[in-house]
C-alpha cells in the first residue's frame, strides 16, 4: 500500500483504531513464537487506557488462534 493510501485508510479510521493498528503492529513486530509478551499501558487519568487495552485485546484474539487474559489488564 502506497503512503498516500496509507493516509486516506487512516483519515477514514478513527483515533482509537489508529493508535489500536499502531499498538498491534509494535506488538507484532516483537513477538516471539513460544515466548510471553507483556504490553505497558501508561497515561494519565481517564486518558483512554482501558479503552485502549480492551480494543487491543479484542484485535488479538480476533486474530490469535488462543485468548489474551482480560484479568491482565
């Protein structure tokens, strides 16, 4: 996908699906197959941290053959 296409996705998506991809694709590109990964989440209150880690967790198990854990949250 070119950039420009890249941006045009992204102006239709909203704030929350925009730093979701983001938080999926830093993920992504740092798991290991047989290993654990651990997400920090930091920000002041009523930032959007919850809603942030829900929608993250709701992507991987969407796309993760097993379940990420809500009790980590």
């Amino acid at each position: 996908m070119t950039q420009f296409m890249t941006r045009k996705v992204e102006s239709s998506m909203s704030t929350l699906d925009i730093n979701v991809k983001s938080v999926c694709d830093l993920v992504c590109d740092r798991m290991t197959e047989n290993g654990r990964t651990i997400i920090g989440i930091a920000g002041p209150p009523a930032s959007g941290k919850s809603t942030l880690a829900k929608a993250v967790v709701k992507t991987f198990n969407n796309l993760l053959v097993g379940n990420v854990p809500m009790e980590t949250l």
